[in-house]
C-alpha cells in the first residue's frame, strides 16, 4: 500500500508539472565530458535543471545535496557555493549557479537555442514545481543516516517517470552520487509502461539512441534500472530499488 501510495503521489507530483522531463531530444551525441549536477531531488528549482537534461537527452553526475547532510560541506569546497542547483561543465569550464542560468546554458551550449518558457524559474513554474514536491511530503529534501558508497552507481531513469522518482529521492537523502543516464522518451512508440506500449507493433527504440543500447542489451527498455558496482546488483522495479538501498546503504 505504502508503494502505492507512492506511484500515486508521484504521478501526481508528475501531471502538476506538465509532464515536462517526459520526451527527449533524438540528439543522441553526448558531451566529451559527463556534467555533474549538485542537486537536491526535492528542491524545486533543481527540478527544472533535471527536467532540462531529461529533454535534452543529456547525462549528469548527480551529486546528492540534501538539507543537514555531509555534502553540503563538499559542495562549499568544490563550488564556493552552498545553494543547489550547480551545474559543472568541465567541457567548457563552466560553474554555473541557479536553476535559470543553468537551463539557459544547457539549451544554448548544447541546442544553440533558447530554452522553452515552461522551464524557466519563474514564479508560475516555481509555484507548480513547489506544489510538485509539496504533494510527496517533501521526500528527496532531508538527509537520512547513510553508510555511505564507494563508487558511484548509476541509474537509468526519465525526470517525470513516477516509478523512478521515488529512487532518486532515496539516493539523495541517502547522499549516494550517481551517474544519472536519461532515457527520455523519443518516439510516440515510447509512450506507455514497458509492458503495455501505446502501439501495436513491436516496440523498436529509435536505432543507435541510449534506448536502443539499453534495449539491446535487456530486450525492453524499463526504467529505474539501477546498477550498483559497489555489490554488483543490477535492479529492475522501483519497490525492489527502494528495499536495496534501505537494506544496503541506510545506517
Ligand atoms: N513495475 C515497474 C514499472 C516501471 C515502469 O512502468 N516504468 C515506466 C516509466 S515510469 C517505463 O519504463 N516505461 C517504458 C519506457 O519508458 O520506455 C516499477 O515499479 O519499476
């Protein structure tokens, strides 16, 4: 039930933001570089900067930043900051700060276009995203006692995917870094849950995207996938990540 109510308020959380973080980019060519974003899941501004990457097809080093965590500290020491959103772009030495300059930067840099008004940081958006992490009870905000992880993990994920939310939320009060690989949705024959796709033929990721590697190496493409090399387990299904990282990584 718990889980349930989960998906439910996720969805929720979703449909208040237009299903913004939803499609993406057929770009698929990646900068040389990963970015790395020190972020809070449930900050709203943050929000708008994941919602970007998602649209933009592109991959991030998210690093966990939740309020009365350690690496608040780290992010002083790294950025000279200690607000989230920071996107670091080592292709282009780049430190930018603020949810607005960073959407800005990843549309121009990488699209060489303004960004779409729906995710600009101002009050309408900021309101709606506001609401959005309002109607979780604020999960991804707070850090949990943690064991801690030696290497990064990495999960497979799209900004608006109810089922994927609640993992990310848990890796930042958890204050896991991950390697954050966006499947966003590129084709109508994306749409709808891996079992139940809103087409009838059979489903073919667009050739040669990450979802095409993903699929290739699956024979679906499901998300959150979560692969952890610190114990070598690989998960599918949300209700089974959630238990993992309880399990493995709460102190
Ligand atoms: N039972 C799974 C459901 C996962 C699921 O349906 N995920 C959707 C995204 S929210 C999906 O992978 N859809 C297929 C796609 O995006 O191609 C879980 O709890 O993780």
């Amino acid at each position: 039930m718990k889980h349930t109510l989960n998906i439910i308020t996720s969805t929720l959380a979703s449909s208040i933001r237009s299903w913004r973080g939803t499609s993406a980019s057929k770009t698929s060519q990646a900068p040389a570089k990963t970015l790395m974003l020190f972020d809070r899941e449930g900050c709203p501004r943050c929000r708008f900067v994941r919602e970007a990457l998602t649209e933009l097809n592109l991959d991030v080093v998210i690093m966990p930043c939740p309020k009365g965590g350690k690496k608040i500290g780290q992010l002083k020491q790294e950025t000279g900051y200690s607000e989230v959103p920071i996107l670091i772009d080592e292709n282009t030495h780049q430190k930018i700060q603020g949810a607005e300059a960073a959407v800005n930067y990843l549309f121009e840099e990488y699209r060489g276009k303004r960004p779409p008004k729906q995710l600009i940081a101002n009050t309408l958006n900021q309101f709606a995203s506001s609401m959005a992490t309002g109607i979780r009870f604020s999960a991804g905000m707070l850090a949990k006692p943690s064991k801690g992880a030696e290497k990064k993990l990495t999960l497979y994920s799209f900004e608006s995917s109810p089922f994927s939310r609640p993992v990310r939320e848990l890796l930042c009060e958890l204050e896991l870094p991950y390697l954050l690989v966006t499947l966003g949705k590129q084709q109508k024959s994306d749409m709808g849950p891996a079992n139940f796709r809103f087409t009838r033929k059979p489903y073919k990721p667009l050739a040669n995207s990450k979802r095409d590697a993903f699929f290739k190496v699956h024979g679906n493409v499901q998300v959150p996938y979560l692969v952890d090399p610190n114990t070598q387990v690989a998960l599918f299904e949300s209700a089974d990540i959630l238990q993992y990282l309880n399990k493995t990584y709460a102190a």
